[in-house]
C-alpha cells in the first residue's frame, strides 16, 4: 500500500461537519444536499476548503506571461451560430426520475453529492462553510452501465469550432516558478495521545494548511466533503514539486473503498484542483486578489472574453490496494479529471471585491465543466440527464445538464486523452447558444439558465472528482495561453 507522508501543518483549523444551510441546494435523481460547515478559531484563515491562507504578496516572481502577436479576429462575443444542428434521436432511454433518490434531510443524509462546485469558502472567519452545490451527482451506481449516451442518436455537430484570434497580444501562463516555500502538505484525521481520531459530532477534526502557489496558478487541497468518508486514516497530500528543474504540482490520495463512506455511494470526498483567476475572495492565483486580474484576466465579462487556449498533459494511476469487480472488470478507484469555470453576477462591473461563492448572498450563477476522462461507473448526472452528443474542435462529447440544478452544464470526453488543446471559449459558446433551450433544439434534458454576457468568468480549474480509491494525479502541463484583441 502506497503510504503518505504528512509534512509540517502551517495553520490549523478545528473542523466539524454540522449540517448547516448552503448556497443553494441541489438535488437530482442520485444527488443529495452537500450541508457541511466548519467552525475557524483562526481569524487569518477563510477558506475551509484548503484553510487557506494566501492573504499578500508571494515570494519571487509572480507572472510568467510573455506577450506574443498574432492575428485575426476576437471569438471573446463568440459565434451563435447554429450550423446543421439535429436532435439527438431517441428519447425514449430516459432512465432517470427527476425524484431524489438522496435525501436532503440533514439529519438522514448530510454530507452531500459529487461537487466541484464543492462550496468553496466562506469570507466569514466564524463560520467557514465546507457543503456546496454539488455539482454532479455521479449517476445511478446500481444501473450498471450507466453511460449509456453514446446510443442515444447520432453526433451533433454545433459548427461552434472557434479558432484562436489572429491579431492581438497572446500571453501565456505556464507553471514556473514555484512561489511555495514550502513543497508539500498533508491532511489526514488528527489522532489524540492514544492515537484514536478526534471527532466532532459525527465527523473527524482535520488540520488544514496553506495552498501552494506556482507560476500563475494555486493549487488547494480541497478535500470539501471528507466527512463523507468513513475511513479512519483517510490521506491526501498537495505537492509541488521543483526538484528537477520543471515545476510539477500533483496530489497524492487514499480515500478507502467504496464502501468507506457516510451515506451515498456516489459521494464525492474531494476535489483537489489547480486554481487559474479568482475562486473565492481567500483563493486567488495571482500575488494579491487585486493583482489576480491582470495575470490571468479573470473575472472578466463573458462578452468581453479573451480567447483562452488550454495546452494540457498529465500522469495518474491508481493503485491496486482499493479494488472492486465491476462489470467483469477490476476497478481500483473512481475518479475523474475535469475542468470547470464559475460564472458570477456582478452588477456587469466584474471587480474581485464583489464576488461571493456560498450563503444566501452568493451571486455564482453558473458552471460549466468538461470531464477530460472518467471512471467506469461515475457520471456529471443520472444517465436520463443526458442531453446530446457533439464534436467540439474535432473532438466528440457527450452532454448532460440537470433539472435539478439549472445553472449547470458537463461536457464529457468521448475519446480520453492524457494530453491535448482545450479552446475553453468553444465550451462556453456551446453553452450560451444551446443549454438554456436544450428541450426545443434535442428534445431531451432540461434547460439550464442563459448564460449572460453581463456574468463575469471568474476562473478556470481542473482537478479530480475523488469518490474512492488510493492513487495520484501529476500536472505534467498545464498552460493557458489567453489572447486579448
């Protein structure tokens, strides 16, 4: 069994999981309500997702962005164009119930679906809220084969491949240099002097620690939902590590097997992610939170958007010591890799200051997400959310949105590939031209809200949806190239 090594803890944060009220509650055919909150005595700590503490200026140098010139028009406003669009085919395979199957009682199912949208943090240094809108509820695993998208009807091709713009300036985000002092951090269940797990309630306490900065990027633990797991030495770890001369961030993880969890099997315990632009007001990628804007160009209008061209490469594995027969297969974990940007109303005025994640203030709208890879069972929604499949920059996607939350769209991979080209303006465009009137162009899923040109994109992530297993996931590229008319 592969064994983390935990490292120093800078910061710590006593943490309970109570069930408390989130931003807003998301329930879908498999998906329960995410209600965790926790509790800070440290008043310079307000991110309960990594307890983070980026606060200031970093160390070194702080942008990597080197202006090129090329040239050609902006795609920011985006084609709308609606091409040789068709409905998706058949459906009649519409599986999933809009009923909830979870249970948004508290008190029999507190912890929560599958989420990216994990909740984030809370600026509130009392009360640092850890729940979130789950944003995928992981499917339905007692169907079986639950991805059953790819015979609902042929491929719709939406003739919104949007090239990179030919003129402008280009600046490029790589991953040097690393900003961190310190390499490595680790959260595990603290242990008393008699090496029993401390509780509170029904969850364990955990400390929590710094995010780690790197080139234009930070990378946070984000174990949001750990009180979904049952397992009493759960682990995982954020590196960064600069040894070889390349920057590398990775994440080592040992959530348990399926079986190890507090509830639903489809629970997510985590999302360990990459942070480019602005999540929350506590995490930020760039030196400060006001400086964040001019090294990433986030949050910025959704009318007003750069071209963002994503390079990506990246290593996992997971490992063997968590396994389960599936299908007649052996499966060691579940796990996905997926990218996602958060959309905010801001008055059309995108300023950092004003953005607000959780409560009953948060002014997040919307989610898109695009799963490079996935597991064998898990997927963003009951398989009857399904909307259409597409080809998007030569490359096929299957599409899911839920009635159960309207400000959420996924993009799945068809064809999985640990190294590509994203143009992450294609997704968006996709999204404003098709997903609030999916029922009338495919006949099948739920519309979503429409996607504002007012909302400001406030990021860009990618990170890994952990239900269960023990492996790691290596960025061994990860840059954005924004081009600005």
């Amino acid at each position: 069994m592969q064994k983390l090594i935990p490292l120093a803890i800078a910061a710590t944060i006593l943490v309970g999981c109570d069930s408390e009220g989130i931003h807003r509650n998301n329930t879908s055919a498999n998906e329960s309500v995410s209600d965790v909150t926790a509790s800070s005595d440290n008043a310079t700590e307000d991110s309960a997702t990594a307890g983070n503490t980026d606060g200031g200026t970093t160390n070194g140098t702080t942008q990597n962005d080197q202006p090129d010139t090329t040239t050609g028009s902006d795609s920011s406003t985006g084609s709308t164009s609606d091409g040789s669009t068709t409905d998706a085919g058949n459906t009649s395979n519409e599986n999933g119930s809009n009923g909830n199957s979870g249970s948004s009682d508290n008190s029999t199912n507190p912890f929560g679906g599958s989420g990216s949208s994990d909740g984030g943090n809370s600026n509130d240094d009392s009360i640092n809220q850890l729940g979130g809108s789950g944003s995928a509820d992981g499917g339905n695993p007692d169907e079986g084969t639950v991805d059953d998208s790819g015979d609902n009807g042929g491929t719709t091709d939406a003739s919104l491949n949007l090239n990179a713009p030919t003129t402008g300036t280009t600046y490029v985000s790589t991953m040097s240099p690393n900003r961190s002092e310190q390499n490595q951090y680790c959260i595990t269940p603290s242990r008393d002097e008699n090496d029993q797990v401390v509780m509170n309630g029904n969850c364990p306490v955990v400390q929590f620690h710094p995010n780690l900065k790197f080139g234009d990027f930070l990378l946070a633990t984000n174990a949001w939902n750990f009180c979904a797991s049952s397992l009493t030495d759960w682990q995982q770890c954020i590196s960064v590590d600069d040894s070889s001369g390349d920057v590398v961030p990775r994440w080592d993880y040992d959530w348990g097997n399926e079986t190890d969890v507090r509830g639903a099997v489809w629970l997510v315990k985590s999302y360990p992610e990459i942070i480019y632009g602005v999540k929350s007001p506590g995490e930020y990628s760039g030196p400060s939170l006001e400086e964040t804007p001019a090294a990433t160009g986030l949050p910025v209008r959704v009318d007003e958007l750069p071209f963002y061209k994503i390079d990506y490469a990246f290593s996992s594995e997971e490992y063997p010591t968590r396994s389960k027969e599936f299908n007649g297969q052996t499966l060691n974990g579940e796990r996905n890799v997926a990218v996602e940007s958060f959309f905010h109303e801001l008055g059309g005025n995108c300023d950092v200051n004003t953005l607000i994640r959780n409560g009953n203030e948060s002014n997040q709208r919307f989610e898109i997400m695009l799963w490079l890879d996935k597991g064998a069972e898990r997927l963003p929604a009951a398989p009857g959310d399904y909307v259409t499949s597409t080809t998007l920059d030569g490359k096929g996607y299957d599409i899911y949105t839920k009635p159960s939350d309207v400000e959420y769209i996924a993009f799945v991979a068809q064809n999985p590939s640990t190294s590509g080209e994203i143009n992450w303006n294609t997704f968006i465009e996709w999204t404003r031209t098709y997903s609030h009137r999916v029922n009338e162009v495919f006949g099948r899923g739920s519309n979503t809200v429409q996607l504002q040109d007012s909302w400001c994109m406030a990021n860009i992530l990618v990170g890994t949806e952990i239900w269960w297993g023990n492996g790691y996931f290596q960025a061994d590229n990860w840059t954005i190239h924004r081009t600005v008319q």
